[in-house]
C-alpha cells in the first residue's frame, strides 16, 4: 500500500457499508485507552434509547477499533447482534483509525494517552510527518518531534509523508538534490513533474535546471560568515526601512528578522490567539509571510506576469496597513484616527 493509500485523510473513507454482525464474534479492541473501558459510561450508554452509531471493526482480525463501549452496552442489554462497518486495512492503520475516532467523540483520551498514541505511531508510520501525526493524536507538531526524536534520536530519514498524502524532503538542500537527479535522469521532464516527485516548487527545480547548465552544484552555497582582517567580508547593506504609517508613529518602522522571529513565537504561545478559530487564522497568515523566502520568490516570478504580481503584493501591503490599523484602533480607539474603508476595486 502506497503513501497516499494509507494516509491518514484516506482511513475514514475506507469503511465498509453497515451491517449486522454476532456480538460474540468480536475481540476486544487494541485500543489506545491505557485504563480500559469506562463502566459509568457503558452504563450511561445502556440506558439510552436512542440508537447509537454502528461500531468500527478490524475485519482481518474481527477486533474492534471504535466503540467498546457501545458493544459493552449492546451485552448489558442483551443484544446477540450489533452493527458494525468494517476497516479492512493492516494492523497499523487500524490503531491510527482507533486513535483517530476516540480523540474526536466520546470519552477523549488523556494527553497521556494520546502521547502514547503518538509514539506508537511514530514507531508504525516512520516516514509521516510531525504534522500529520499531530493531526491523528491532536497533539502538536512540537510535541510529536519530540518524541520522535526521543525514539531516533535523529531525524534518520530524507522525506517525510505530509498531512495531504505527498512527500516531501526535510530539507530544501534535500529536494534540491533530489530534482538534480532527476534532471539528469530525464532531461525532457517538466518543472512540474519534477517538483511534484522531488516535493519542490517548481520555480526552486528552475533554479537547480539553469544552476546545472552552469556546472554549479545544485545547492547554492551559504554566505561564509565575516572575520576580522583585510579578508573579512563585505557586509550586506541593510533592508530599506519602511516608513511608519502616521496612524502609528516612529515605533513600528520595519523590525529586524530577529526581533520578527521572536514576536511571532511568543504570539504563537498566546492561548488567547491559539485556542480561537480567528486567531489561528490571523497566526497561519503571518506565518505564510514568516517562512517565506521571499528573495528566492522574486527571482522566479516570470517577466510576463511581475507588473500584475508586483501591483497584487502592493495591494496586499495595504491590507495588511489597513488590518493593521484596524486592530490597533481596536485596542486603543481614542489613540488612533478613523480609518476610511478602501473599497475593493482599489485593491489591484
């Protein structure tokens, strides 16, 4: 079974139409839950009228992987029989399936438990990413690594399984190599093809195709750090400083990358912007700005289309003034000046 056959996003849809199955053919459940079945819950469930939902069962192995509880109740009442959708997958996915289903209904695991999970899984499922795991268990990313590199001790691997099903290198230099290889395997390939295989931009596999043709090595080489003495290097000139926009004052000319990287880590922290839709969000926005590179991106853009791009990015730098403005001026409404709304033609 491929990758993407046995991701975590394809498991649920691997599920067979409802039947009914003998209660005594079922073995119980390989289950993430440490301290077993809760008797208060299957006693609550017993006393319900209302139908529950069918049970999910490891048809290989006749375990069940969703709904202990619900066959237990289903035997307090004396049922011969209960319905049952069947997975049909190995072993392995069948224990993702478990943890999948109980960290989003019924009784939720600990967090514990779900670390548990997580190590397991990291264990069975080696080439997933941090963020795919963390999807299954909902631990974070941070978390999984840790325990992954707790069991390796090293990343050990070149590319990893992402939440959507692709592969992708741990590093740029990883996939730069990669496509380099491919180039030369099948010099007639396209960017996309390659990018899609090597887990590249396309743009990125442009730059390793013409960085081949002048004979240099695919990876470009960092920038040897400055030393004393007549040989020291020359020190790049710093970035323009961007004017403060007058609603805010001298104090929000542009930061530099170190003071930016240590603003969004800590917003990144802030329950009050973690734990809320909108302000995970607003962090997933200021995160596509953070990583990205954007010298590297101005490079690729073609020249048939850099006015249009050039005038987008400029009319998105006036949303972002705008938005932030706004929140500023939600913070403190006396402190700031009304904002007139741009209307959205002028965004272009």
């Amino acid at each position: 079974m491929s990758p993407d056959e046995c991701h975590v996003r394809a498991l649920g849809s691997e599920l067979s139409a409802v039947e009914s199955v003998p209660i005594g053919r079922l073995l119980p459940a390989d289950s993430p839950r440490q301290w077993g079945e809760d008797d208060e819950h299957v006693r609550l469930l017993a006393q319900s009228d209302a139908p529950l939902p069918p049970i999910i069962v490891h048809r290989p192995s006749m375990r069940v992987i969703d709904g202990m509880h619900r066959l237990l109740a289903a035997r307090r009442h004396g049922a011969r029989e209960i319905r049952v959708r069947f997975f049909d997958g190995p072993p392995e996915d069948a224990f993702v399936l478990a943890v999948k289903a109980n960290v989003r209904h019924g009784l939720p695991l600990s967090a514990a438990e779900r670390t548990a999970a997580a190590t397991r899984i990291i264990r069975s499922h080696p080439d997933w990413s941090d963020r795919a795991i963390a999807s299954v268990t909902s631990l974070s990313a941070k978390t999984v690594g840790a325990q992954r590199l707790r069991i390796f001790g090293s990343p050990g691997r070149s590319a990893r399984v992402g939440k959507d099903g692709r592969v992708r290198p741990l590093t740029a230099a990883e996939g730069r190599r990669i496509a380099a290889r491919l180039i030369a395997e099948e010099p007639s390939a396209s960017l996309r093809s390659i990018a899609k295989r090597a887990g590249i931009a396309p743009g990125t596999v442009r730059d390793v195709r013409v960085r081949l043709e002048r004979g240099e090595d695919p990876v470009p080489s960092r920038p040897a750090a400055a030393t004393a003495g007549p040989t020291a290097a020359v020190p790049r000139p710093p970035h323009p400083v961007a004017p403060p926009h007058p609603a805010f004052g001298p104090d929000t000319a542009r930061m530099s990358a170190e003071t930016r990287e240590a603003m969004f880590r800590s917003l990144c922290r802030d329950p009050s912007l973690r734990m809320t839709e909108t302000g995970r969000l607003l962090l997933r926005m200021m995160e596509i700005h953070m990583a990205a590179d954007h010298r590297h991106i101005a490079a690729a853009v073609p020249a048939h289309c850099a006015d249009s791009i050039s005038a987008m990015a400029t009319a998105c730098a006036e949303v972002w003034q705008e938005l932030a403005v706004l929140i500023k001026a939600s913070a403190h409404p006396s402190a700031l000046p009304t904002v007139p709304r741009r209307s959205t033609a002028s965004a272009v």
